[in-house]
C-alpha cells in the first residue's frame, strides 16, 4: 500500500490478506482458519490469531474481531475490546495501532483508509450487506471521525467471483439495485454476481478514487478459503491499522 508524502508515519495505514498457509488447524480448517464461529478447535484459532499479532508485531488484544451477520451495523471502535464486537459487519477506527479484522470465505473484505486524516475500515461485504448498504454506513461512519472520500483508498480482497457465483434472477437483480454492475453472466451463462464490482462501482459513486481490487477467486484458488466450494471451512481475514 503506498502512502502519501503528506502523511505522517504515524498514521500510516497498511493492510493484509492472510490465506489458508502457515496455521495450525486441521482439516477441513487447514491450517490458517481464523474464524471461530465455524466449528474448529478453539486452542487452534487462538493459536493461530496469535500468529497474526506476531507476524504484524502488535499486542495481542489489539485485534479487534466482529461477530459478523450481514447487516448493516458499524461499530466504531477506540481501544481493545472484551471478546468480538457483536452484530457486526464494520470496524471503525481511528486510533493507531488498532488492528481490524474481517472474516471471510467468499464475501469480499472491504479494506479502507484516509491517510490524512488517519481513519481506517474493515467491512464484511457479502451479497445481503451490499444490498442493505453496509458499504454506505461505513463510509458515513469514517465521515463522522473525520474522513474525506476524496482521500480514501480502497483495497478489496479476494472473493467469489462472477463466473463462480450463480444466483437466482431475483437475487441477482435485489443487488443490480443498490450496484448494477454486480449482475454479470456465470462460466454457465446463468444470472451471477461479481460483488466486488458491485462494491467498487458503490464506492466510486461515492467519490473514493483509488479503489484496487485482489483479483483472486477463493472458489478457484485452493490457497484460499471458500464456503461456497467446500461447505464446512476456515475463513481468512481482512486486516487493516493505523501503523
Ligand atoms: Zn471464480
């Protein structure tokens, strides 16, 4: 991630995507699986959370986690938390050296930062989110401590992809809504969702101008957790701090 020359180097944002390798989980959580709500040993996500606070060289409950349900609530956080946030599919913050993480195995992590003012997200953006707008609610959420669109980037990570994610017509055309170029044709030329698109195009539309997209599929990519290709799964997180 690059940052401003303006930016001080306190506040300087950076982001991660971790993938199934270097964990500790058996399978089918091999090995990274960071979700603790999907039936896997909790001794071995703990040990494997731990990791992540080593390898980014942060305190341990710096990490904030969210207890993610598809909706819409944002939670903007300043400190450490009691456990993960409860109903949520956002994490504000804007205090350095706190590490927001998301949850996900085909849902796209939405990662953002305003380097000036040093304001960062992470965003649970699966299909029922998009289409109630948690992107939206994040982005007034960030305007409320001081973020300006004009200075945000945006970092998406790796999700299902168009091709691999088919939906019924009423589904696809529910999110066509809120993000027409969400609704694209499937490899078997039924009615898909590319949701990063979706999540793109929301966010342009909003005035974000660099929004870079993690091109990789986790349906195709064995490296990678999927539900919707394996069922029961890990997941990977998004992570995004104020360095
Ligand atoms: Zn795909």
């Amino acid at each position: 991630m690059s940052t401003s020359p303006a930016a001080p180097p306190s506040v300087r944002p950076r982001r991660v995507v971790t993938d199934r390798r270097g964990g500790r989980s058996r399978s089918p959580y091999d090995s990274f699986n960071l979700g603790d709500h999907v039936g896997d040993d909790p001794a071995d996500v703990g040990a494997n959370r731990s990791r992540v606070a080593t390898e980014l060289g942060v305190p341990e409950d710096r990490l904030v986690w969210m207890s993610q349900v598809h909706g819409t609530r944002v939670a903007v956080v300043d400190g450490p938390q009691d456990g993960a946030v409860a109903g949520t599919d956002a994490l504000v913050t804007a205090t350095p050296g706190l590490v927001l993480c998301v949850l996900v195995a085909d849902c796209v992590p939405v990662l953002l930062a305003d380097h000036r003012t040093g304001v960062v997200a992470a965003v649970h953006a699966g299909r029922e989110g998009v289409r109630q707008g948690v992107v939206p609610a994040t982005l007034s959420a960030m305007a409320s401590l001081g973020a300006k669109a004009r200075h945000v980037t945006a970092l998406l990570g790796p999700a299902v992809c168009g091709e691999c994610y088919e939906v019924p017509a009423q589904m696809q055309a529910d999110v066509a809504r809120v993000a027409p170029s969400a609704a694209v044709r499937t490899r078997q030329g039924t009615p898909g969702l590319d949701l990063r698109a979706g999540v793109a195009e929301i966010l342009r539309r909003a005035g974000i101008p660099e929004v870079v997209q993690d091109p990789r599929c986790t349906v195709e990519d064995p490296q990678l957790f999927s539900h919707r290709r394996d069922g029961v799964t890990g997941r990977q997180a998004g992570i995004v701090w104020l360095d």
